[in-house]
C-alpha cells in the first residue's frame, strides 16, 4: 500500500469537498490516507478558523490565504509531495456569469498545475464533474467514462461543464513522465452535514425543508433521477484515487443507486419529518420526452480501487441532518 502523502497541498478546502476530506482526516479511520501536513489554501482563513474551529484543530494543518486565479497569491517555494485541485466547485456558479466561471475553473486549474510541476509534486487530484459528459442519450441512464459525450459548447449555460472538460485536458498535458501524474475525479451528486442547503442541490433543500419548514417543496414534477454518495464515502474515495488512480486516466466518483426526485423527496420526508406534507410545483410532462439523468456507472473505480457506496442513503440523509443540527 502507498504510504500516506507527506505534504498535501488542498485547494477548495473550506468548500463541501475539502470539509469532508478534513472530517475524514480527523476521524484518522484510514491511518494509510491521512496526510502528515495539510496546506489549505483559502481565500478567507480567518473566516474558517472562526466558523470551524474543530476543523482547524487537525495535527499538520495550516491555512494560508490565497486565491487560485492569482498565482502571485499561492505559496510557492514549498514542497508539496500531493496536491488535490477541489475549487471552483459548483456551488457558487449562479453568483458567477458563464464567463466568469468559465475563466475561474480553466485559469484555476492552470495556475495550480503550474504550481504542482514547480514544486515538484508526484501526484494531483482534480475533481472535475459528471457535468464534462452532458445530457445522455436515450436509454443510457448510468454513464461510464468511456462515453463521449459533452455539453453543448454553443449554449452559455454550460460554461461550467464544458471548463471542467478543458480543464482535464489541462491536466494530462501538464502531466510528466516520472514526474507529476494527474488523476480525474468526474464527481457527481452528493449529501452530508456539510452539504450547502440554500443553494440548487435537491437533497439540501429537502433536508432543510424537513427540517424547518411547514412542508418539503419539489421545485419541478419530480421526475429526473439522482443518486448520494455520502460525503465520508466522497473523501476516501478522492484519497484513494490521490493514492492509487492511473495517471491521466478519470474515474466516476458518485453512488449508481438511481433515485427519482419525486422519490426523494418522500424519503427526505418519511426519514425525518413524517408528518410533513411534499408539494410538487412543476406539472408532470405529457407526451414524449427524455427523462433527466445524472447517475454515474461506477464499476471502474469499484474495480481497480475497490471502492464502494458503504452509506445506505437513508442513513446518509439522518447523519446529514443529525450533524446540521447539530452545527446550528
């Protein structure tokens, strides 16, 4: 087994990726995956620190500020033996015009790659998206890495999509012949006390609704399928490829267990609010058409790092709730 990363470079680390990566360091479950020194690049320490101080408690870590589209700003003149790319995550795209997130995913990812070949890492994750793969045809509800599709490029909409696939692209020519091996992270969708809940995630808004609200509120008719992977099964998964993925190869990271909307959100309910009622907003199609679907095939992951979805959903979605209670 490869011994754990001497020091591990994180960007992206105060978001919903790094924070699950940090609790899972924490729980120092996977003695082989936990970094001896940590560097969290941030662009507002000070407002971590002070929003999670139990985070900030872990051995090795130090948080610097930076931001990834300056690079004047990242700490060079260290060396980083791994580094894991997860900013520019899709929560805050709606903030962002399609140009601004466009250019915030592809320079970012530059400037980090950059800075991985001079400090001389041996290895870097960059979580990338099920979103490179587009809309699936007709019949292909679980979509496997070998699938070619991609976003349309002529629509603004999908300037988050089409950045993380010329980001990957990025990434293998930055790649180095015994020197820095990259490795693809296409993640999908995900739940856990850190997941946002005011922002586009469905099983956030459900949870809140349970939580707080007089009813749970389907946005749309329910209908486009989904499927969680818990956010503890997330961070050791990315570790794993970290440790262990082929170089300049992606792997799906996500649960393949398909769930509808609709279904969710009465699962949300029966979890944790029984007697809350679900109110569907959007009207059920007529006619013809294809059904939303963002669910990954995951057997390539499962296959060469024998990885797994060991969180029932069910569970997943009280452990959620139990530690955002908890937070509150």
């Amino acid at each position: 087994m490869a011994e754990a990363p001497q020091h591990l470079l994180l960007t992206g680390g105060t978001g919903f990726f790094g924070r699950a990566l940090l609790r899972r360091w924490i729980e120092g479950g996977d003695a082989m995956l936990v970094p001896a020194r940590v560097t969290v690049v941030s662009r507002s320490p000070d407002r971590f620190r002070q929003a999670h101080p139990d985070l900030c408690a872990m051995p090795g870590l130090e948080l610097v500020a930076g931001d990834i589209c300056d690079p004047a700003s990242l700490p060079r003149g260290r060396a980083f033996t791994h580094v894991i790319h997860a900013a520019a995550d899709s929560t805050l795209g709606p903030q962002l015009s399609p140009l601004q997130r466009f250019d915030q995913i592809l320079e970012g990812t530059r400037n980090v790659l950059e800075l991985a070949v001079q400090c001389g890492a041996r290895r870097l994750l960059f979580t990338s998206s099920g979103a490179v793969y587009g809309a699936p045809p007709p019949g292909l509800v679980k979509i496997p890495e070998s699938w070619r599709g991609m976003p349309d490029p002529l629509d603004p909409a999908n300037a988050y999509g089409v950045a993380k696939r010329a980001a990957e692209h990025l990434c293998v020519l930055h790649a180095r012949p015994g020197g820095l091996q990259v490795v693809i992270a296409r993640c999908f969708a995900f739940v856990g006390p850190d997941l946002p809940l005011d922002v586009h995630f469905a099983i956030g808004n459900f949870i809140r609704d349970a939580l707080w609200s007089e009813r749970i509120v389907v946005g749309g008719d329910g209908s486009p399928l989904r499927s969680y992977l818990y956010q503890s099964d997330l961070a050791y998964w990315l570790m794993e490829l970290l440790m262990r993925g082929e170089g300049s190869q992606a792997y799906n990271v996500g649960s393949d267990e398909a769930i509808s909307v609709l279904e969710l959100a009465h699962l949300v309910r029966d979890t944790l609010a029984p007697c809350k009622p679900v109110e569907i907003l959007g009207a059920a199609s007529q006619g013809l058409y294809q059904r939303n679907t963002y669910i990954p095939d995951i057997t390539k992951a499962q296959e060469a790092l024998a990885v797994r979805v060991s969180v029932p959903l069910r569970d997943a979605i009280i452990a959620a709730a139990q530690g955002i209670k908890g937070a509150d």
